[in-house]
C-alpha cells in the first residue's frame, strides 16, 4: 500500500522559510509527477507545485520565484523550499502524486501538514 507522509510544517513569521518534505512508501517505481497542494479555510484546494521523474517543474504564479520544489528519485521524496513568505501562504499543504502505471492510473494523496504565516 502506498502511503505519503508530510513533514515540516509549522508557524512562521511573514518573510521567513520553511521546508516542505514528503516521504512515501509502499512504491517500487517512481512516480510520474510529484507535487504539494494547499487548502486554506474557506478555499478550494489549489495546486502549488509539481515536478516530473524527469524533475521539470510547474509553479502557481503566486510563489513562483519563493518557493522550490525538488525530489529524490527513486526514492519518491519530494520537497518545498518556500521563502519570503506571506500571511496568504497560510495553509494545509498536502503533498501528491500521480501518474500511471500501464494503463492504470493512479493519485495518492498525503494527510497533511499545517504551514501558518503570522503578519
């Protein structure tokens, strides 16, 4: 069974960092793309970042140039580097992945882990 794990999560002041990290296990292969998905209350969950097996990223414009994501292939770790962040950055995170395997798709997702920017 493959399971996802996020850690590094935290509270912060506005301008400050914190480091994103997402363990899984239960894989043999890697993922076709990893990525971290936030929710803030009363919002939709959006997308943040992703990144491919081959580590070509896509960024939300709204932390593109604050916030990195990489991985460890093949161990399946992903990570998020965020920097100067903002009150608005304030959210669960939910780390992801996806792809397919053959023709069977597949998406596991994380519980979780709280990231709180205070102004």
């Amino acid at each position: 069974q493959v399971q996802l794990e996020e850690s590094g999560g935290g509270l912060v002041q506005t301008g400050g960092s914190l480091k994103l990290s997402c363990v899984s296990s239960g894989s043999k292969f890697s993922f076709d793309v990893m990525g971290w998905y936030r929710q803030a209350p009363g919002k939709q969950r959006e997308l943040v970042a992703t990144i491919t097996s081959g580590r070509a990223t896509s960024y939300l414009d709204d932390v593109k140039g604050r916030f990195t994501i990489s991985r460890v292939n093949p161990r399946n770790t992903v990570y998020l580097q965020m920097n100067t962040m903002k009150p608005e950055d304030t959210a669960v995170y939910y780390c992801n992945a996806r792809g397919k395997w053959g023709h069977a798709p597949y998406e596991y997702w994380g519980q979780g882990t709280q990231v709180t920017v205070s102004s």
